[in-house]
C-alpha cells in the first residue's frame, strides 16, 4: 500500500468515527439495504439464530446498523418500508418493523448475501431487502464480533445454552458443551475460566489473571458469569473485573451472580442491592430506546433464587437511566429485574448525540435463572431473557465503533540529502478509546532508496520496513 492510499484509508476511519458520534442522528437506507427483521411478525423461530448471523456478518467485517427509534415504547416499530424476501423474493407490503432490526447498507450488500445465504442453508432466519429507500436512526454500528470469556462458576453451562441456541461459537469456531460439567470447570475450552485463573497468580497486580494479555490489554471484548455463590465470592477476582472494566468491554451477570458481584464490586450502585422477589408479574419496560432493551413480545422471570433487585437503604445507581425492566407496581429502582449502566456512571447510558469520552466498559444485571431458548418468542415468553442477553453481546462498546482503536500514521524526515544518508521517524498513535491487539506497521520504502537499518525491531520485507508493536492501548 502506498503512502498516499495508506493516508487515504486512515481519513475514511476518521469519518466514521464522526458519523457514529451522533448516534441519535437519523440515517439513510437507500433501496436494496438489507434488513434483518428483529420482530415476532417476520422472524417468530429465526429470533434466536438471527443474532449468529449478526457475529458471522460481524467476523468477516460487515458493518451492521442497529436502528432503534429514539424515545420509542417497546411496542413501537422503529420503521416502516416495503422489501421483498432475500430467499424466496416474495413481496413484503410496508411493514413497521420492531424489536431493533438489523439493516446494512447497500455498499456492503452483495459480500453479506453471500454470508447470510450460506447461513440460512442451516438455519432459519427471515432476511428483507428494502424496496425503497427509508430513514432509521442507527442505535450502534456494530463493526466488530465480540470474544467472550466465562466464568467456570459451575453454571457456566447456561450461557453455553443460550449461545448455541444462537450459533454463537468460541473464539476458534467451536460450539460451546452441550452438557453441565459436574465438576464446573470445563477443561479443554480456551474461553473457559476459573475462579483462580481470573484471580491470577498475584494480588498485587489485577491485571494478570485470564482476562488480560501479558500488555495488560483486555484478551476478551466480554466477561460473564451465570451463578457465582454470593458466599464464594473472591475479593481479587472482583478487582481483576474492575481492572477489566477500565477498558471499553462489558460484564454480564445473571441470578446469583449479580448480589455475588455487585455488593463487593459496586459497579452500578453505591453501596449494593437486596433481593426482592415478591414480584407482581407485571413489569415496567423503560428506555426502550436503548440497544440493550429491544425486545417484541411478552415477558416473564424464570426460575432462580434471585428475580429481582432492590437498592439497599442509602444506596442509589451511579446512572439513574440505567434500568429497562422492573416490576410495574413498584417504585423506581424497587424490584429492578434487567439493568445496564457504565462503570460507575462515568458515563450515562442515555448517551444522546455524544459518544462516551471515558473508555469504559458497562455492566448489565439479569434476574431470574436459565431462560428458556424455545421459539417463537410469541408463545415462549420465557426465552425473552435470553434475548435480552444475546443484546447485551453485541450493545458492548467493544462491539461497536465507539470501542475501536483507531491509528494514525505519521513520517517526519527530510525531503531530500546531499549525503545520500537520511533518517525518517515513523510515529503510531493509537487515537481510539480500544487497543490495538497484535498490531503490525508498515512503510514503503521509496523507489531508488537502500534500507540500512530500522530502531524497535523494523525489519525490511517485500519493500516495506515492517514493525510488530505488539499491543498499543
């Protein structure tokens, strides 16, 4: 790649970086934009798979647009176009679509057909093409596929559950154990970790346990654990997850695990929650126009020795917006059931037009126990808990643009010698709020020159001087 094309594709990255920053903003769709239906109408049984298509779109560099109605209701459609049927080109009358559909523009069109064909040999899922231009307002452009560690807490096999449910797989493609591991640990599964492994070797450091790479930058976009016993709690693993959370990633709790984490960690609130399962059976859904509360249809808490959460006494959230499910007969944070807020409120969840200038990660709480994976959602109301889990996948910063590194590229040097000697400086700053993992730099070496010598490692290959910086946070 030339000097010039390299400085052309850093400008594109730039831009888009400042489309995102107004995710509140309206975007256009033209004519042939490809939508993924995320409501019962249009995809009743594809509910679950439909987010395993958005990690393959994702894996091989498909940008999706996640549009999601600002200040809607949860019942409202977040737009309304006609489309015909990607797989059987049948036509689709205008239909308001719901729950948070997935759109992608028309320039990636023609390489995610190919993706989402080869998906749907295998799995059910309805995909739309518009058949005419619309305007939506892009919730988060989701533009990487999240890696995602668990917790070996002896529940572990629920969110293996959900995932393959999915389609979902480890980081090398894998799908996760079909069966509970009475021991709980779960050898032989690289994102599989145990108490002690996230603890690591030391207390001294919190970043050398499983969730870090020896940079001290996160090995995984994503953290969570299904059931950790409050009374097996361990004070260095709760620091190692802080640590974590300094970063753009996110950390998903569910039941058990929630009190286990929250009350020691205080990540969303200031001084912990009580359990409180008296719960009516009719719940209150707010900021339905968060990415994290996009659902259709009913709801229910299944199961578990925790349903719900209320405040302790003098305690508060960090971010009062932060909740999106609780008990309809109760006061606010009273019996809060689905919760999702940054570390500590550093920044507000109802972000509005601005991006989060502090790169943290976010936490999100989920009462209830190993929900149900039966589709249609429309007669499972059960397994809408695991929806709400499969958004929390992919709402994460590291997800999305926002958490990206982004690198810019400068060459400081002479124009010219009358020595037939000269030395160029390359400097690489990572300017975005994610690291860059493995990162290699390359420059050309210009016609006519002889390479010499390169500081930090350079070395030249095929014409370029090549450098291998590792990790650059």
């Amino acid at each position: 790649m030339s000097s010039r094309s390299f400085v052309a594709s850093l400008a594109l990255v730039l831009a888009a970086t400042l489309v995102w920053a107004a995710p509140a903003a309206a975007t256009s769709f033209a004519k042939g934009a490809i939508i993924i239906p995320m409501d019962n109408t249009y995809q009743g049984k594809g509910i679950l798979k439909a987010y395993g298509l958005l990690y393959q779109l994702l894996l091989k560099d498909v940008p999706v647009h996640w549009v999601i109605k600002v200040k809607k209701k949860v019942t409202d459609a977040d737009f309304k176009v006609a489309a015909t049927d990607l797989n059987t080109s049948a036509a689709i009358p205008p239909h308001g679509y719901r729950g948070g559909p997935f759109v992608i523009q028309v320039a990636h069109a023609a390489k995610a057909k190919t993706i989402i064909k080869a998906w749907q040999v295998k799995n059910k899922v309805t995909v739309h093409l518009a058949a005419a231009g619309f305007i939506g307002r892009t919730g988060r452009l989701l533009t990487a596929a999240p890696s995602i560690a668990v917790i070996a807490d002896k529940n572990g096999h629920v969110a293996f559950k959900y995932r393959n449910a999915a389609g979902i797989p480890d980081r090398v493609g894998s799908a996760w154990p079909a069966k509970k591991d009475k021991t709980g640990k779960y050898t032989g599964y690289a994102d599989v970790h145990g108490i002690s492994a996230i603890a690591g070797p030391t207390t001294t450091s919190h970043k050398d346990g499983a969730l870090f790479r020896p940079s001290g930058s996160p090995a995984y976009c994503q953290v969570m654990t299904m059931h950790w016993g409050v009374k097996e709690v361990v004070k260095e693993v709760i620091e190692e997850y802080r640590a974590f959370l300094q970063f753009p990633t996110h950390m998903f709790a569910e039941c058990q695990a929630v009190n286990a984490v929250e009350n020691m960690g205080l990540f969303l609130t200031t001084k912990g929650f009580d359990i409180d399962n008296k719960l009516s059976g009719k719940y209150a859904f707010l900021n339905s126009d968060t990415p994290f509360a996009q659902m259709d249809g009913g709801f229910k808490v299944l199961n578990g020795s925790e349903k719900a959460y209320t405040l302790k006494a003098g305690s508060k959230f960090w971010d009062a917006d932060i909740v999106m499910i609780k008990d309809a007969t109760t006061a606010a944070a009273v019996r809060t059931v689905w919760m999702t807020g940054y570390y500590q409120g550093k920044c507000k969840i109802r972000e509005g037009a601005s991006v989060c200038a502090n790169p943290v990660g976010k936490i999100s709480y989920l009462g209830g126990h190993e929900y149900k994976t039966a589709v249609p959602i429309s007669k499972e109301v059960g397994t809408q808990g695991t929806r709400l889990f499969l958004n929390s996948l992919f709402e994460a910063s590291c997800a999305s643009e926002e958490g990206q590194p982004h690198l810019i590229v400068s060459l400081t040097g002479p124009a010219w010698t009358t020595t037939g000697l000269a030395t160029y400086t390359v400097q690489v700053i990572n300017a975005g709020h994610g690291p860059a993992l493995d990162a290699q730099f390359s420059y050309p070496l210009p016609t006519g020159a002889k390479f010499v010598s390169a500081s930090t490692g350079g070395k030249l290959a095929g014409g370029k001087v090549i450098w291998k910086a590792k990790d650059l946070n």
